[in-house]
C-alpha cells in the first residue's frame, strides 16, 4: 500500500457512489414489489380470517351442544305453527313426487337389485 492512501480508502469508506447495473435496478424493484404483494396477501387473510370467525360466533347452527338444540327447538316450534298448504298445492306436489316416482323407479328397482330378482324369477 502506498502512504498517500488514507483511512476512508483502507476501511471501505472511500467513494460509494457507484452506479447499479440494470440487472441489480431489475432484482431490486422485483424484491420491492414482492414484499408489497406479500404484506398485501397477509393483511387481506388477516382481516378475511377475522370475518370469518365473527360470522361463524354469530351464526348458531355451526355451534354444538344447548345453543344448536335451542335453535333446532325454535325452528320446529315455528313449523309446526305455520298455516297448512292449501290443497290445490298439497295435490301438486303429491302429483309431482308421484311422477318423479313413476320416472326413477327402473333406477331405483336397480340398485336395489330387483332386476336380478326378476331375471332370475322368470
């Protein structure tokens, strides 16, 4: 080393004031960018979690034991209030399940193994 060198340039504290490449400008911004979505996504699914959980307190049904029993109990009680169809729609919808019935048999019969019965039978 020469004698003419100083302190700053023997510690590293010299002249700093190079310039970054285009690739360490790209890779910078890349990181900054990054650490933004990242913080974004994290405080997104913070607060997302935090509404989840005071709607599910507040809906009774997801809760167990006597809260779910009571709601079940009201829910029946309030059924079992409730004016009775009129007979024209009670008829409809006998009609309908009766079709339905009619239409899904074969389907029914099959899984239940009538067919193979039947087969067997004749």
């Amino acid at each position: 080393m020469s004698e003419s060198a100083d302190d700053s340039e023997l510690t590293g504290g010299g002249n700093t004031n190079r310039e970054l490449t285009p690739l360490q400008i790209f890779f910078f911004k890349v990181g900054i960018v990054t650490a933004a979505i990242v913080a974004v996504l994290y405080a997104s699914g913070y607060f997302l979690d935090a509404f989840l959980a005071r709607e599910a307190e507040r809906i009774t049904v997801l809760k167990g034991g006597p809260s779910f029993w009571a709601t079940v109990e009201y829910k029946l009680y309030r059924m079992a209030d409730e004016p009775d169809l009129p007979p024209e729609k009670k008829q409809k919808i006998i009609d309908a399940l009766h079709k339905l019935s009619v239409k899904y048999q074969p389907y029914i019969d099959a899984l239940a193994g009538k067919d193979a019965v039947d087969a067997k039978a004749k």
